[in-house]
C-alpha cells in the first residue's frame, strides 16, 4: 500500500459498502480481469 493509496482493497471495501461485490480472475500470465456487480 503507498501512502494515501488503498488499491484494490479499498476498492473492495467502498464495493462492499455500497452493496455490491467484486471478484478479481487471474486465468493465466496475460490475462486478468475484474467483476463489480452492483445491485440498484
């Protein structure tokens, strides 16, 4: 974590906050993505 950055875990946690969820995929060396769903 640098200074006054909370990356993805603060992501997670204004995410959860609000509701919603997020998942994060590593399915090889190249390729990666992340999920939010939110319900409104």
């Amino acid at each position: 974590m640098k200074d006054g950055r909370w990356g993805m875990m603060g992501i997670s946690e204004r995410i959860a906050k609000l509701g919603g969820s997020i998942v994060i995929e590593n399915n090889s060396a190249t390729d990666s993505g992340v999920r939010i769903t939110m319900l409104i």
